[in-house]
C-alpha cells in the first residue's frame, strides 16, 4: 500500500512538472518563473509533509490552478475541533478528520474562502462549534506546510452536511 502511495505521490508531481514546463514564461506569476523543480517543491508538501489526517494520499481529488500554481482539494470528514483564538494569537483553524485547515490569519491579507454553515446561512466560522462531531465538505488550498488553507481563492470553504 505504500509503494502505491508513493507511485501515486511521483505521478502527481510528474504532472505538476509538466504544466510548469508547458507554460510560457511571459504567462506564468513571478513565483513560477524559477526552475520547475523548485517551483513544485514550493507549492506541493512532501509525502511525508502532507497532514492527511485520516486520508489516504490517494483519495485527494488534487486541483492545480494554471494561473497561480496553487494546488486545491476537496475532501469530506468529522469536524474535531475549531479554534478561535486568532483574535489571541493570529490563527483560527478547524481540525477536520486531523486535518489542520487554516480558516483566518490575522495579518494576512488576499482572497479568502467561507465558513458555510447550511442551515443559517448567516453565521461564521465561530458558530462551527456547534457542528463538532459532525460531517462537512472542505474546498482547500494545500500549502507548502503540509497543511490546508481557506486562503488563496473566495471559491474555498468549509461546508457543513
């Protein structure tokens, strides 16, 4: 099962290559002009790097924006924990089946997803905490972390089920 993990991890970046390669360069962001090496090492975590949770590598539906390079999945499962203290420290996240989703960052700024609570379409990310224990849907950047982000697109999200 690993083996396949790992044949499975070469063909994705087999591939990210390849769309680096194919782009021109006139058309690709500043941060993919470097060598195509290192601009997959930037954007894609290692095997070992990438916090799945309980995911196996081969149930991420990976997305590659050809315009930005960012890579997206989109993945269902258990909401454990929520954190708020970003008003404290800067960070809020949610824990999804061990995943670590990072939700707002209080400096950071740029293009950032939603907190989708279906049966109040009102509320916010601070109102999850009544769904811990409960199914939802994320729509994610993977950062180079290993990690998973709501920044990078209006598009991403956490949704609950």
């Amino acid at each position: 099962m690993k083996s396949f993990k790992y044949i499975l991890f070469i063909l994705i970046v087999s591939v990210l290559v390849l769309v680096l390669v194919n782009q021109k360069e006139t058309d690709a962001p500043e941060s993919l002009n470097s060598d195509a090496e290192n601009s997959i090492s930037e954007v894609l975590p290692s095997e070992e790097e990438l916090n799945l949770g309980n995911m196996d590598l081969q149930e991420l539906n990976i997305e590659v924006n050809e315009q930005d390079g960012t890579i997206a999945t989109t993945f269902t499962g258990i909401l454990e924990e929520i954190d708020t203290s970003c008003f404290a420290d800067g960070e809020c996240f949610a824990i999804i089946d061990g995943k670590h989703v990072t939700t707002i960052e209080g400096w950071k700024e740029g293009a950032l997803g939603k907190t989708i609570i279906t049966e109040n379409p009102g509320a916010g990310f601070g109102d999850l905490d009544a769904y811990i224990g409960q199914e939802v849907e994320v729509y994610a950047a993977i950062t180079k972390e290993g990690k998973f982000s709501l920044y990078g697109s209006e598009d991403y999200y956490i949704k609950t089920l």
